[in-house]
C-alpha cells in the first residue's frame, strides 16, 4: 500500500504547475481532468479539483493493491469500523477513522478510467 495524500484546490492547473516548479513530474490524469497524479522520489502527491471550501485541505490516503473488501476484513478484526467501499470516477474508496478519530481514505484505483 503506498501513501498518497490528497490537496484539494480550486486551481488544479495552477497547484500542478506549482508542484511540478519543486520536482514532482506529472503522472496519471483522470479522464475529466479533476485528479492528477505527481509522482516523486519519496511517493506520490494526487492533486483533487474542489469546491472553494475545500481549497487547502489536505487528507491522508492510501492506494490500495488489494481488494477494499481485504482491507476493510482487516481492520473490523482491529476493531476498526470502516464505512462500506463506493464507486468513484477513479475506481473505488473507502473511509475509515483511526484512532484519534481522523479520516483517512483507502482507494483502489482503476488505471482504465485514466487518459
């Protein structure tokens, strides 16, 4: 499973060109354009097209490279309650809270929905 946290903007053209001035090459792209994929030395960065109240945010995540039905198995025996996997654009996610009650984001990505 690899890191991935999540930065949320209303400018994903500007943020990207931002990104890319650091080091970070430009990776997969979703087909509409609102997901971007920078990849570095140390991971990956997703930059997430956003509503203005979400500009800034960030979120950790996780790509997943297994079954989110695996991973949810896994921490219901932790005694972890994770909310059921949905369909994205990108493929599937998942919610869970760790223990101080913070949400992180489990996906599977689906490369064939990506240009």
């Amino acid at each position: 499973m690899r890191v991935m946290p999540i930065r949320y903007t209303r400018d994903a053209e500007a943020l990207t060109r931002f990104y890319r001035a650091l080091g970070l090459e430009l990776g997969p792209v979703s087909r509409p354009g609102g997901w971007l994929e920078l990849p570095g030395d140390g991971g990956v960065l997703a930059i997430h097209r956003s509503t203005a109240e979400d500009a800034g945010r960030c979120e950790l995540a996780f790509a997943a490279d297994e079954p989110l039905d695996d991973v949810a198995e896994r921490l219901r025996a932790a005694g972890f309650a994770p909310e059921p996997p949905v369909d994205e654009a990108f493929g599937h996610s998942m919610r869970v809270q760790d223990p101080d009650g913070v949400w992180v984001q489990i996906n599977l990505y689906d490369r064939q929905l990506y240009t």
